[in-house]
C-alpha cells in the first residue's frame, strides 16, 4: 500500500456554456474563483491525510490568467501548474498533467477532480479514498451520486461484472433515464492511469478524449455513491452559478446567526464566503458585503451599504447607502448616511463622517469630523478637529497629487477650500469661506475672504439698473 498521491485539478476549459470571457475556474462565486474552493478542500485533504501530496492544476484557455492566480496564492509552493494546449477533453487535460509534471507518474495514486465543483471538501476526498484503500485490488474509484435531473451528466451504467461511464451525448434514450450520475472526481493508481491513458480515444459524438473511458467493467473499478448530490454540483452555466452562490451565501449567514450576527432580513443581503462579522453586530436589508471585509462586534450597519474589503471595528455605525471601499473604520467611529470611503483610508475612533462626504486615501484622528458635503482627499487631519459643512482639499493640481495636513484640535469653518500641498497646525482656526493656500501655524486665526461690501438703500437702484 502506497502513501503517496498526486491531485490532478481539470481547469483548463473555457466553460463555453457559461458564455462569459473568464476561464469558468476563475468565475467568482460568493466572492471566491470556484478553483480556490477545490484548491482548499484538496490542500485540507492533503494536510489530514498522512499521505505525501501535491497538486497539480491543468491550465489552458486564457492560461496567463491562471497564472496570476497562481502568483497571488498563500500556498503555491504546493500547487503545480500543467499547460493543456488545445482542449481536447478530460483524458488530454489529464496527459497534459503528466507531459509538464512527469515527476506526478510516480505518485501512488492519482487524484482528478474538476475545478467547476465548488461545494466539494476534503469529507467527499477521504471517503473516496478509505474505499480505495480498503481494496488492494481496485484500480481506480469514481464517486457518483443519484440525481432528478441527470441532464448534462455522464450515466453510470452498470452490469454485473462492473460498470461504465457513457457522456450525455452519447448515450442511448434509455441510458440518459439513469439517474446515477459521475461526479467526475476520481482517484486511481497511477500505473492503472499510465496502462490505459494512452489508449482513450476520441471517437465519440465531442470527438473529445473522455477521462471517463479510464473505467470499463473490464477493469477493477468501483462506483462509490455518495448519499447527497449537494456537494458535486458542477457549474456549467451562469444559472448552476447563481445557485450554488445562493447556497454558500445562505448557509455562510445561518452560520453568523448561530454567531450571533442579526440580520433583520437575511435574504435580503449579500456577504461574500470569506466576511467575518462579530457577534452583537446587526445588518440591515439591502447591504452588500464583500471580499475580506472583517467587521467587528456591535457594529451597526444600515440599509443598502455597499462594503468591500474593509475593516469595521467594534461600535462602529455606518448608516444608510454608504458606500466603503479598502477602509478602516475604527471603534465607534460613525460614518454616513450616503458617505463614501475610498481605498487607503482610515477613520479614527470615535470620528464622524456624515452625509455626503467622500474621504480618500486620508487619515482622520479620534474625535474628528467631517459632518456634511465635503471631499477629503490625500489628507492626514488630527484628533477632535472639527471640519465643517462644504470643505474641499484641492489635492490635484492637473498634474500631480499633493497632500494636507491638519492638526488637532482645529477648527475649520464652512465652505472652506485648501490648496495642497498645505499644512495648518494644532489648535488653530480658519474662518468661513476661506481659500487658503498658505500654511497656518499651530493656535493661529486664519481669514481667506474679499471684503464686503455694503450699500445702504442701493439694492432698488441695483435692480432698476437692470432693466432696460
Ligand atoms: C464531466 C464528465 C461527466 C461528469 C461531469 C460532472 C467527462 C468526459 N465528463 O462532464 O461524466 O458527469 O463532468 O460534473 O469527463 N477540462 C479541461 N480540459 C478539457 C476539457 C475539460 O481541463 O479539454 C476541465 C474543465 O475546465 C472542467 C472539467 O475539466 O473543470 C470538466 O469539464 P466539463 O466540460 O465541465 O465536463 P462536463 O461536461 O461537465
Ligand atoms: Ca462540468
């Protein structure tokens, strides 16, 4: 008995049926590529078995996207990529795997699973391969399923001396009235794999290579039915993804309930698979939640935030339809309603940004407003400084980005401009409807504004005078 397998992942078809220019592996479900949800389960397989694994990833159409994918993974160093160039079929993916990576011809076993299968885990890879242990005489298993709707699925016919896989489009009328159906997940000797591989042909209605041909009732093979078809749901087009990404989001916000998150209409909200939100913490309807976001506990978020990758502390309120994007907001800081956080910024405890206000890239100390209509961009402003309605930092000369930088403790009166870059120091004070493009010291008074001008009694002779 061997203990050494190497995880052969199908990716390099173009998912034709999804009508979508993304390579299928790569289309995002509850906020993840359907390939990181197989990657996941074979690594946590890898990792609880004590079998020596690696994986290895067919790529092919738009392969260079795959590759950036690969770039940005944690655990690359344990995953392979295999280049299929023409995609001729399962059978050809699975040569190609042994063309690029010929070191995998020497694992023990050979693990094939498909990268459009999402709700896989490492539960449905061990039981596959307890069966495969236990039967020192078997070649190869496949883990099938019964299903109402066996359409698009390859059948499992079986006779008594074993059983074959025939494809949709192959198979007779009374074939495709089968319900038992492949999952298309197998695991397999490679020495079973290197007798037949070669031998598969494409003579079929696809005239594609089918990795199904590996199992004929000529050889040892065994159909392993698993009670649920839930976890095997392929994903074919844009409808099986839509379902499948109701299902994760669904079972994801039971789960945060169970936590103790409360949401006042769970249907009515959006959390990708990977948010992390604290117990005590209430959503209201229409909230979009997206990506790494990590909100903490007892935080409030209104109707119809949009939140991605953004980090929420505990207390915090984000009122109705803002909008958060790569922020931090920090503990009971409020922000909203209808405000915008860009990326690269970061709202202090205690702050408050109201309505209307988009802050980027800037910083803002504990205590610090921002409370009506105003832009804040590129700027650091201090503790309990409180900006007030209508303020604008020009960052932008038309050519180059500068930035501002307030103290604590300052005081900025309405319909305020600065022109960066600019500093006004601590304690200090800008009267209302001030230009200021000079830097104001620490505990200065600063006044920006052309004189009035008042005439007693002109105003009649004024409006006389427009009148021809
Ligand atoms: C496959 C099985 C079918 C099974 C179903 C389960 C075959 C011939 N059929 O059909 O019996 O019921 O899965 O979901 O295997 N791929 C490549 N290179 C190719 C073709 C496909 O890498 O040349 C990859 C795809 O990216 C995908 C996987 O293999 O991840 C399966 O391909 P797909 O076209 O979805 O196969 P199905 O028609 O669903
Ligand atoms: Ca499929």
């Amino acid at each position: 008995m061997g203990n050494s397998i190497g995880i052969v992942i199908l990716a390099a078809g173009k998912g034709t049926r999804m009508k979508t220019d993304t390579p299928k592996a790569l289309s995002l479900c509850a906020g993840k590529t359907l390939l990181d949800y197989v990657v996941h389960a074979a690594l946590k397989f890898a990792k609880d078995s004590s079998l020596t694994a690696e994986i290895g990833i067919v790529v092919g159409h738009r392969k260079e996207l795959l590759e950036e994918w690969w770039q940005t993974h944690s655990e690359r160093e344990a995953i392979k990529l295999a280049w299929q160039k023409e995609q001729n079929g399962t059978a050809d993916a699975l040569k190609a795997c042994f063309n690029d990576l010929p070191h995998f011809w020497d694992y023990d076993y050979t693990l094939v699973a498909c990268a459009d299968t999402p709700l896989i885990s490492e539960n449905e890879f061990n039981e596959l391969f307890e069966v495969m242990k236990k039967d020192s005489t078997l070649v190869g298993v496949a883990a099938t399923f019964e299903t109402e709707k066996p359409t698009g699925y390859g059948r499992i016919i079986q006779d008594k001396k074993g059983f074959q896989i025939v494809e949709e489009k192959d198979a007779s009328e009374m074939q495709k009235k089968i319900q038992e159906v492949n999952s298309a997940f197998y695991i397999i000797k490679t020495s079973h794999v290197k007798e037949v591989l070669g031998q598969i042909s494409n003579k079929n209605k696809s005239n594609e290579f089918y990795l199904t041909d590996l199992f004929q009732t000529d050889y040892a093979v065994k159909a392993v039915k698993f009670p649920s078809e839930t976890p095997f749901l392929g994903i074919n087009t844009l409808e099986q993804l839509a379902n499948v990404d109701k299902l994760i989001r669904t079972k994801k916000i039971k789960r945060m309930m169970i936590d103790g998150v409360r949401f006042l209409n769970p249907d009515q909200v959006y959390i990708d698979a990977d948010v992390v939100i604290g117990p005590g913490s209430t959503i209201y309807p229409g909230c979009t939640i997206l990506g790494k976001t990590k909100i903490g506990a007892g935080v409030l978020v209104e109707s119809n935030c949009f939140i991605t990758h953004c980090s929420i502390a505990d207390g915090a309120h984000i009122l109705a339809s803002s909008y958060l994007e790569g922020a931090i907001v920090l503990e009971d800081a409020t922000i909203g309603p209808m405000a915008r956080l860009r990326p690269g910024t970061e709202i202090g405890p205690d702050a408050k940004i109201g309505n209307f206000v988009e802050v980027k890239k800037s910083k803002l100390g504990r205590g610090a407003k921002v409370s009506h209509l105003s832009y804040i961009g590129d700027a650091d402003i201090g503790e309990n400084s409180n900006i007030g309605c209508g303020f604008i930092t020009c960052n932008y000369d038309g050519a180059n980005k500068h930035k501002t930088k307030i103290g604590s403790n300052t005081f900025i009166g309405s319909d305020c401009q600065v022109i960066a870059p600019i500093e006004i120091g601590n304690d200090a004070f800008i009267a209302a409807g001030s230009t200021i493009t000079k830097n104001v010291p620490s505990g200065s008074f600063a006044l920006a504004r052309s004189q009035q001008i008042t005439k007693e009694g002109a105003a009649k002779k004024f409006l006389k005078s427009k009148k021809t």
